[in-house]
C-alpha cells in the first residue's frame, strides 16, 4: 500500500479523517502544554514532590474510570462522551492561566485527567466502526504517527514558547486545539461510532464482565500481560532519561531534547502498516519490542550521546510499531459492545504498573545510575519479546490467516460472559449448587448495596 494511497484513507473514509485531525491537534496541544504545566509547577515550587504530584494528578484518574466506571464508554453515545471530554479540557486550559497556586494548577490537571480517561477508550474504540476491516491496519498506523509526532514536536515547542511568552500561551493554544477536536468529533453521525447496541446487565455486572473479558479473550490477555512488562522498562526510560543525557554523557539540555525528540520519531508506526500486511501481526509484535530492547539497551552502552540518539531511534520505530499492534489486538479482540470497558481496563492497569514503576526507578537511579537503569530497561524490553512470543501462540504467523484467530478468541470469550444473558440468581446457584465466579458475586453485592442505599434514601425523603 503506497502512502499516497494510506494518507487517501481520511478521503474514503470523512468520519475517520475527522477522528484524526482532532486526534492531531488535541495530541500536539496536550504535549505543548503539559510540558508548560510541568515547568510552571516546578518553577514555582522547586520541588521534585509538587511535580510528581502534578503527574500523578493527571494519569491517576485514568486508572480509576478503567477499573470502575469503563462500562460508561459502551453505554453512552461515544460521540457526546469525546464531545465532553474536550469541552472539560477546553475549560480546563482555558482557566489555566487565571489560577494563582500550585494547588490550582493539580487540581485542574486531575479534571484534565478525568476528561482524557473517558476520551482516549472512547476514540480508540470508535475506529473499527469509522473504517473497513481492511483499512483497520492503516488507520491505526496513521492515528499512532500523528500521536508520536506529536510527542516529538510538541514539548520542543513548548520550551521555546515558555521561554518566550511564558506558560499562558501553550495553555491558550491546548484550550483551542480542543475546541476545535470537539467541532470535528461533532461532524461525526452517531451511527458511525458504534456498530451495535450496546449489552448491559447492571453496572457492577458490567464492571465484572469488563474485568472478565479482558483476562478470558486471548488478544486482550496478550496485550494485558505483554504491554505491562514493556512498560516497566518504558518508566525506566522516562526517569532516566534527563539524567543520563545531562550528567551521564554531559550533553546539557540540548542532549535531553534530543533523546525526547528522538523517542517521537514517527517511522516504526508509519511503516507498521506495511510490515503487518508482510510478516502478520505475531512476527512483527515480537520482533517490535525485540527492537526496543536492542535499541536501548545499545543507548545504554553508548558513549556519545548522538551514537545513543541515533540508537535511541531505532528502538522508538519499535515502540511506534508495538503501539499500533497493541491496538489492533484489542479492537479486533473485543466485539464492539465490550471494546470501551475491555480499553479502559486495560489502560488502567497500564497506568497503575507504569506509575509503580516509576517511582521504583527513581529510587534505582539513584542507588545503581541512569546508565545502568537504560541497561535494565533494555532487558526488560527483551523479556517482553520473549513473553509475547509464547502469549501469541493462538495467532497464527500468516497474516491471512489472523482474522478467524480473533473471530473464535471473540466468541468464546463472550460465550463465557454469558451473551449477555442475565445469570442465575444467587438462590438458584446455592440450590443448583453452582456457586457463580467470584467478579460476578461481588458485582452482585455491590447492587445490592446501591439497591438498599436508594430504598433508604427514598424512605428518608
């Protein structure tokens, strides 16, 4: 597929370009001012713990909506779930620069974080209903491109910005970045986000079989496991990374750009599309992340910090090429009325192993060195591919044959969810001696919990 051809996606398919120009432009303001608000807080506070504050204020709410509220994503219009989102942010950057004290600027950062919680499951979810199966591929590799170009060039732009006119300016230019994603997300039909109603047995229930789905269904346990080890050494990379380039290879802040700059090259994902179509999606899942290990683990050993960059490079084409696989895992993985809470619980526990394993590496940095700690991250890349290659065993190495993989693994995960069926009461489980699994029977306790607050609440009134 030539890349004339992969970028006249947006034409065929208008829903699609409108999700990827929003997506652009939202990615590129989130980088820009996240990189501001991370250099207002610490500018003004000097504190290494007001900044983790603020960075645990902005993922910690994603890893609550995964775990509690990701059923809301299949039952409610997707379309006005991105809409929201957006507008929350767009206030939130809006009201930025009129708040005085750090406490502030958490706070809104933590909203900000709720708001991105609902938008991220939400779109991803959508695009295997806004493009053909066939298109599905390229679509993702072009979603992850924009992102990691993004990634590259916002926080780049955003220091000269700060230095220049200071944070305000990075804040206003995020607060219309969303508006206008919430105005390209608007000129999307409902119907084209969703393919089938959505199945819902109660909320708790919903929760359960969100939890269910995600350890049952063989694509999604693969990107549950595989994904959250590579993140381990994902968070080493990122503590690591400003030391190692300033103190280990003395390469100042022109140094620590570079590596930043480096980690959003955009190749591997673009060039995803391509190799899935050659080698099949098992192939190039482990030879991605065997990438990354190699990559970085070679930046480790370097000694001149554009012989790291250039390696540096390598590994995020890997990185790049395992997101765009990771996604394809779980929309093809999960039916389209479970795909939101089946990506909400898996970027929750993305998110909570990646904070864990951040903290860990801070501390590491400090006892065993930066240098050493890119080693680690090297091996544990390595150890992903490794894991990845036994986790995908159901998948066959033909690309052809990949698709009747995912329909038998999507079957027989919602087979035993039950399709959707109401299960046995508890009286029926005792007396037919089938006692139900235990996600079930807590979800059961936690409505009947709701059921008597509201009766009580209702008697009160």
């Amino acid at each position: 597929m030539e890349s004339t051809s992969r970028l006249g996606l947006l034409r065929r398919s208008p829903s699609f370009g409108y999700l990827f120009l929003a997506t652009a432009g939202s990615s590129f303001g989130t980088y820009l001012a996240a990189v501001a608000l991370t250099l207002q807080v610490y500018d003004e506070t000097k504190s290494g713990v007001w900044v983790a504050a603020l960075l645990i204020a902005d993922f910690v709410p994603i890893v609550v909506i995964g775990l509690l509220l990701g059923p809301l994503l299949d039952r409610l219009s997707r379309r006005w779930l991105m809409i929201v989102s957006d507008l929350v942010r767009f206030g939130v950057f809006a009201a930025l620069p009129f708040v005085d004290g750090v406490g502030g600027l958490v706070v809104l950062a933590a909203v900000s974080g709720i708001a991105t919680g609902f938008f991220l499951p939400a779109a991803n979810a959508a695009i295997p209903n806004l493009v053909p199966e066939e298109e599905l591929v390229n679509a993702n590799s072009l979603v992850v491109t924009v992102e990691t170009l993004s990634w590259m060039i916002g926080p780049i732009v955003a220091a000269l910005m700060v230095t220049a006119w200071g944070p305000t300016v990075p804040y206003v230019v995020n607060a219309v970045t969303f508006l206008v994603s919430a105005a390209l997300v608007g000129r999307i039909p409902e119907g084209k986000l969703r393919s089938k109603d959505p199945v819902t047995r109660g909320h708790w229930r919903d929760v359960a079989d969100g939890l269910r789905l995600v350890v049952t269904a063989r694509p999604l346990r693969t990107v549950l496991i595989v994904w959250n080890v590579a993140l381990i050494g994902s968070a080493a990379i990122n503590v690591a990374e400003v030391v190692f380039a300033k103190d280990t290879l003395d390469a100042g802040n022109l140094g620590f750009a570079a590596f930043v700059a480096a980690s959003g090259v955009g190749i591997g994902s673009f060039l995803s599309a391509p190799a899935l179509g050659k080698v099949g999606l098992r192939r190039n899942y482990v030879g991605s992340l065997a990438l990354m290990g190699v990559g970085w683990g070679a930046a480790a050993l370097s000694g001149s910090i554009w012989l790291a960059v250039a390696f540096v490079v390598g590994g995020a084409a890997g990185n790049g090429s395992v997101i765009v696989c990771n996604r394809l895992l779980v929309q093809r993985g999960a039916p389209d009325q479970y795909r939101g809470r089946a990506l909400a619980t898996i970027m929750s526990s993305n998110y909570a192993v990646l904070g864990v394993a951040m903290a860990v590496a801070g501390v590491l940095i400090d006892v065993v060195g930066a240098r050493a700690v890119w080693m680690a991250a090297g091996v544990v890349f390595l150890l992903a591919a490794g894991v990845a290659l036994l986790a995908t065993r159901w998948l066959p190495i033909a690309a052809a044959e990949e698709r009747e993989a995912f329909e038998a693994s999507s079957e027989s995960a919602v087979a035993a969810l039950g399709n959707g069926h109401p299960e046995p009461s508890e009286a029926e489980e005792i007396a037919n001696g089938t006692p139900g699994p235990p996600l079930a029977r807590i979800a059961t306790l936690l409505e009947e919990i709701e059921a008597r607050r509201e009766l009580e609440a209702r008697r009160s009134s």
